[in-house]
C-alpha cells in the first residue's frame, strides 16, 4: 500500500542551507523508489485556517519503502541541513 509524507515548510531561517537540501534530497528520495507529487507550488485554502508557506508531498510503494529512505545513510547525511535550516512539520499517511 503507496505511503504518502506530506511536508509543511513553516519558515526558512538559512535559504542557502535550504537551497542545498532542496537540491540534494531528491536524489535520495528517487534511490528508494519515492517520488514528489507536489513540491512547493502555490497553495489554495479551500477550508480552515491552515496557509502553509511551502508544501511538499512525496509518494512511496510501502511504509517499508518510506522507512528504508528515512533512516538511510543516503537520507541521514542530508537531514541535518533542513533540521538546521527550517523549521517544518511532517507525517506519513498510508493510501486507501
């Protein structure tokens, strides 16, 4: 069953160091089968209150596919420039 991350970008602290995750995570997100379905396009509100800044949404074939992105060395080398650039908030959602 596809697994769907879905990502809020609330605020960018360093645009460099955001700028270097955005071009280097997506080599690793395609190592492990994932691809983006959307990747900070205009945002719609269409119901609430929720705006968010920059939204992005990836696809895996299974939360094992996720996982394996997730905790990869490939992913892990990476993470620390969004954790030390942006503040973000995410989830993982199984499809139906």
């Amino acid at each position: 069953m596809s697994v769907y991350m879905i990502v809020e970008a609330r605020e960018v602290m360093d645009k460099e160091k955001y700028g270097e995750y955005v071009r280097k995570v997506p080599e690793t997100v395609k190592q492990f089968g994932g691809k983006y379905l959307a990747r900070g396009g205009r945002v719609t509100v269409c119901a609430g209150d929720w705006n968010p800044a920059r939204l992005i949404i990836l696809e895996f074939a299974s939360m094992d596919a996720y996982n394996a992105w997730w905790h990869s060395p490939e992913y892990r080398a990476v993470a620390p420039l969004r954790e030390q650039s942006a503040r973000t908030n995410a989830i993982v959602v199984e499809g139906v």
